[in-house]
C-alpha cells in the first residue's frame, strides 16, 4: 500500500462536521507523510490553526494536485456531510482514493458516481459483513480519483457455524438493498417495469404506495437498477426524503446523480466555506432540459414535499418517469393523476413468507415439514404475527438464524413476541418503521388508532361501531356544516388511506364503500405499548397481577379474564374509565357506581347478560353510547333509560326487545337507534339519524 500512495490520511468525523477542521487534520497528516522521520515545525502547525479556510483549501489544492493519495473518512452520517468534505479534493488524474465508511447504506452508495456504481457484498465471517460501492472498473484504472464507500456491519450475536450469514439489528437497514430483493416480489417488479414502460411521451409518475415494513423501497431500488430499465434511461436518480425535509438539499442530491462529473467540475471553481456558490449551479431544469430521465423519490410524507419537488423537474414530452414510494393513498393519488399509475403494494402470501423465513433462517428456503417438523407449529405462529409484512419475517428470521433452531427456543421468543418487539435490539429495526407510521400521524388521528388496541387481535371491527365511539368520546366535533359522525368517518378512511389499518369487508351499500377493518398484528402490539405508557387503555386478561391497580380511561375486559370481585377491585379504579368495554362473560360487579364519567358502555356479543343487569343503567348520567347488540337474553330495557340524557346512539340490534321504554323521549340528543333481527345475527336492519326500530 505504502508503494502505491505518496500520502495517508484517517479522519474520524466529528459532531457537527467542520469541514477546516477535517482538512487541518488531512493536511497535518499529508505533511507528515511527505517529511518521512521530520516532525512538523511548530510554526507549520500554527499557521494551519490560523489560516482561512479559502486559503487553506488554496494550499491543500496545490500539496495534492502532485501527490497520489489515499484518505478514509470514518463515520460520514449524512450525504450532505460527505458533499462538504468532498469538494477540497479535486480530479488530479493520479489515482488517488476516498474510503468513505458509513453504517447508512444510501450514503454509501451515493458517494460514488451512480451511473457506473457497483455494489457487493462479503461475509468476512460470522459477524462481519461488508457492503461495497465503487465504479465499474476503477479497481483496474490508475489515471483517475474515484470515490469508494463502504457499509461495515458489526454484530453483536454469536454463531457456531462460521459460513453463517447474520442479518442482525445493525444490517437490517441494508435488508431494503440487498437481501429480499426478489422473494415473492416477481410479479409486482414486473408490474411496475412495465408501467414505466409504456409508449406515453409523457412525464409519467407511477406511485407505489403501502404500509410500512412491505417492502417498498426495496422493490423500487430493484426495479430501478434493472438491466431493463438501465438501457432505456441514461439520465437517472434515487432519493430519499429526508426529516425534517430540505427541499434545497434533495435538489442538490438529484443534481450530483443526474449530472456528476459537470457538477464536480463546477465545484472545483467555487470553493467557498465547503459549500458550492450558487452561480456555478446549473438548475435542475437545464440539467434534464430534452433528456429522458428516471427519477425515484423514496418514502414521500407529504403533498407539500411533492408540490415543492416536481415544479424543478421539467415536464417536456422525452418518456421521462417518476416513481414515488409512499405509506399514504391520499399521497399516492396526489402525485400521480392516472388511476392506473397507483400501484398498490401487499403483503406476501403465506408461501412467499414462508420462503423468505426459512431463506433467512438457513440461508437456503428450505421445507420444514421434511426437514424440521417440530418447528412447523411455531414457524406458523410466527408467521401468523408477521401477518406477510417483509421487514418483520426478514428480521425475526435473521435473529432466529444465530438462535438454536429449537422448537423450545421458538416457542420462547412467540410467547414474549412483545417484550422481544419492545426490548430486544436485534428487533428493534420492526418497531422502528411501524412507530415512523404512527408518529407521522396528525394529533387527531392518533388518538383514534390508539383506540384499536381495546379490541382483541385479529378482531373485525366495524366501521359503525367505531364512528359512533369515537363521536361519543369527542374526538371528532361537528366542522363547517359536516356532522360529527362525518368527521368521524373520515378519519376511519384516513387511517385506511394511511395504511394503518386494513379494510376487511368492502360493501356495496355503505357510501364509502368500507364495512369493516382489521389492525396489523405488529402495529397493535405498537399500540398496545403506548396505549399503556399514557395509561390510555387497560385490558384485563388472564394473568395480571393482583398488585397492577391502576387509573385508566379505557378498561377492556378478556374474555379469558375468570378472576372474583375481590379481585377486580383490587386490580381496577373505576373512578376515571371513559369506556367499558366487555368480552366474553358478564359479570354483576363490572356495574360500579362509581362510573360516573362512563361516557361508552359497549357490551356488545357479552354472554349471560340479563335485564336486571341493568336496573342501575340510569345512573350513568354522561353516557353517549350504548351498545347491547347480540345480548339476546336482554328482552326489557328499564325506564331509567330516560335519565341518559346525554345519549347519542343506542344499538340493540340482535337483542329480545320489541319494545323500548316511554321514557325514550327523553333523550333529547339520541342520534342513533339500531333495532331489529330479535334473537338472530342473520337480519335485522340499522337505522340512523332517526327514532326508527
């Protein structure tokens, strides 16, 4: 090495970067190397503390422009970081080299001009991996300065085999290039190619939109690096949005792909304070001006980013492509205005999950019920949980692969599924991207997908049943004209649009087309977790402690809850609960006099309830929603009914009553009566807006 390069440079990069003081540092270190056994004179150390920085670049310039050199750059975090070191290093034709190393893969692999990037990756041994850009042939080539960036992943797991490939916590952010590109995803890639490829002259956006952990980004990086596409677009680049968004920044980032060596060359002529002066930029638009370009924006968050990004890209008729990769509907549709441009992302089928688990587990797919039968059983709990979300199977199953490939072992990590989400670092890349959905979510929304964790996993719940609760809890208030339940309703959508709950029952009936929706397993385990950090929601379920008593808004009863009244009261203060909400059996003493705030009284499907259950109903003076559907042993509602003045929906669809008490007129703010199909699930109709039964 020491033959190859005149000079050697390491730098650590410090916190924030000053790009003088990491030329002080190269320089310093350059002197060195050229005065062999010289120490530097004081007088040289000060001058170089002292000097600005436009002269000290002046010097540096000249010191390198005879010297070939090698430089490593240690901890490069941000694009951005890279570009203000990069600029003091001009193409001296000598064959110098930049080591850049950083453990974010996309700023590795924008480090090198992307037009002739090559990626690869090694396993040095059990817990080393190297990912490794440089250009095509500069390993061969003397006569230029190329700029090489590495990924070094160190993990902390321990495996006996040493031909063991690990994906760990801290190579789970590489996943999304390299490691379950292609499993299950042959259709989709060739849906999108072919999108992009159709005969329009147009400038075309194609939306890929989805729940985050399916896999998005990784199919569009695949997609974009095909051999197919290679040859039609010459003009090319890939971003991601970056938080909080810089609009200015991604410009530039787009600028340096689509036009790197003219843009280098400029920057060579406008040194100043490490930053490129503006007037020796081409714009965006003269960069693309007659050219047909691809162009992906990774993770979009919002309208206002693609309002502030697409006016710097020329709309011209040259067969120029977007593709936008997004968690929202409502974004998706807004970037791109032909339906047929909207692609839709999904989970992965069973087999296709199954496949890329056991890929990961024992790095080959493999059939367990030939070769492992007693892992059958766990493996499919583990992947009911993953529920065909990518990210999920891809790190479980890494994870898995450096534990013994025991049923017991499988049965330990499904039995603490949620600690090991929470706790275990090596799955802490799952809730990372799920909690990203949930904090992007407006204030007013998390409040209503927090409200899903009182329903028990893999339930249906109906958009009714929600819209009507939520509107009874305030969270949604009547808006310029729009009722309440319409606010309410929009919300359900939104998070529908936002993927972070899923349609399970589409309707030709309902006006917006949605009966009902189910909660990714994963994502209520998210909501569980910070439903009970605010002391939010509480389930009772078998197994909680006798010394847990706590103060809740929301109580949820199991239905495998089988504890006595001692019990409850030691468990439960009911003075603060907001809902009730119960599951499976009825017992006499969840009745308490002391809901007085109880605003939700949902027992709706609650076995062994009888009428005089309900004597005491009257005494819940703020309740707004009462819900006895499906109770069929209920055949008389008592005339304290009419105390409820505050009552907003009834629902006794599903019930024994025929008749409702006189006092019913009452209830002056009763919005809803759901009534029909006695004793039956199979009929019955539902009414709102009206006293109809």
């Amino acid at each position: 090495m020491h033959n190859k390069f005149e000079c050697f440079a390491w730098v650590k990069l410090a916190r924030p970067v000053n790009p003088t003081e990491c030329l002080q540092s190269v320089l310093r270190q350059f002197y060195v190397n050229s005065l062999q056994q010289t120490t530097m004179e004081a007088q040289d150390l000060r001058w170089m503390e002292m000097t600005r920085e436009n002269d000290l670049a002046d010097e540096f310039k000249r010191f390198v422009d005879s010297k070939r050199y090698l430089v490593v750059l240690k901890g490069v975090h941000t694009i951005e970081e890279w570009d203000s070191v990069k600029v003091f290093f001009s193409n001296s034709k000598k064959g110098s080299r930049i080591v850049v190393s950083t453990e974010q893969v996309e700023v590795a692999s924008l480090c090198v001009r992307q037009r002739s990037a090559v990626a690869e990756h090694k396993q040095l041994h059990m817990d080393h991996a190297l990912y490794a850009f440089h250009e095509k042939g500069s390993e061969d080539r003397a006569d230029a300065t190329d700029a090489g960036s590495s990924f070094n992943a160190t993990t902390t797991s321990i495996n006996s085999s040493a031909e063991s490939k690990s994906l760990t916590h801290t190579e789970t952010s590489v996943a999304s290039f390299k490691e379950y590109e292609l499993i299950g995803r042959d259709k989709e890639k060739c849906d999108i190619i072919k999108l992009i490829s159709n005969d329009s002259q147009q400038l075309e956006v194609i939306s890929v939109w989805g729940m985050g952990g399916l896999g998005k980004t990784t199919l569009v990086r695949d997609v974009y690096q095909s051999e197919q596409l290679n040859v039609k677009f010459r003009c090319r680049a890939c971003v991601t949005i970056m938080h909080p968004f810089d609009c200015g920044e991604l410009i530039k980032s787009l600028a340096r792909q689509l036009d790197a060596e003219d843009y280098e060359n400029k920057e060579e002529t406008g040194l100043t304070g490490g930053r490129t002066k503006p007037r020796v930029q081409r714009s965006l638009v003269d960069i693309l001006e007659g050219k047909k370009y691809l162009i992906v924006l990774d993770d979009l968050s919002s309208a206002t980013e693609w309002d502030s990004i697409i006016q710097h890209l020329p709309a011209r008729e040259t067969a120029s492509r977007i593709i936008v990769t997004t968690r929202s509907e409502n974004i998706a549709r807004h970037c791109s205005k032909k339906h047929e441009n909207i692609y839709k992302l999904q989970i992965l089928g069973y087999e296709d999950g199954l496949n890329l688990f056991t890929e990961k587990v024992f790095q080959k797919i493999t059939y367990l019920n030939d070769e492992h039968p007693e892992l059958v059983e766990q493996a499919n709990l583990i992947l009911k949980k993953c529920d065909g979300l990518p990210l999920a199977i891809v790190t479980i199953g890494g994870f898995l692969a450096n534990q013994p490939k025991t049923a017991l072992e499988w049965t330990k990590l499904n039995d603490h599924i949620s600690a090991e989400l929470e706790m275990n670092p090596e799955l802490g890349r799952i809730a990372a991207v799920l909690n990203k959905s949930y904090d992007g979510l407006p204030y007013r929304l998390k409040s209503c997908m927090l409200y899903f964790s009182i329903f028990p996993q893999d339930s249906k719940v109906s958009r009714r049943r929600l819209v009507c609760r939520w509107t009874a809890e305030g969270y949604s208030r009547e808006v310029r004209g729009k009722s309440a339940e319409e606010i309410a309703e929009s919300y359900f959508m939104e998070l529908i649009s936002r993927s972070m709950i899923l349609p399970s029952q589409e309707s030709i009936h309902s006006r917006i087309g949605v009966d009902s929706c189910q909660v990714h397993d994963l994502i209520r385990e998210i909501g569980i977790s910070k439903s009970m950090e605010d002391n939010l929601v509480f389930t009772l379920e078998d197994g909680c402690g006798l010394n847990n008593r706590v103060t809740i808004r929301h109580l949820a009863i199991s239905s495998s809850w089988e504890g006595d009244q001692c019990e409850f009261k030691s468990i439960v203060d009911m003075s603060h609960i907001r809902s009730l909400t119960v599951f499976g059996k009825w017992r006499p003493f969840f009745m308490s006099e002391k809901m007085r705030l109880l605003r939700v009284l949902d027992l709706e499907g609650t076995s062994g309830l009888v009428d005089h259950h309900l004597t005491d109903i009257g005494k819940l003076l703020h309740l707004r929603y009462l819900s006895l559907r499906g109770c069929d042993d209920i055949y008389h509602l008592p005339d304290s009914l009419g105390n409820l003045r505050q009552l907003q929906t009834l629902d006794v669809m599903y019930t024994s009553i025929i008749k409702l008490p006189r006092s019913i007129i009452k209830l002056s703010k009763l919005r809803h009566i759901r009534a029909g199909g006695i004793g039956s699930n199979d009929g019955g109709s539902e009414r709102g807006n009206g006293y109809g039964w």
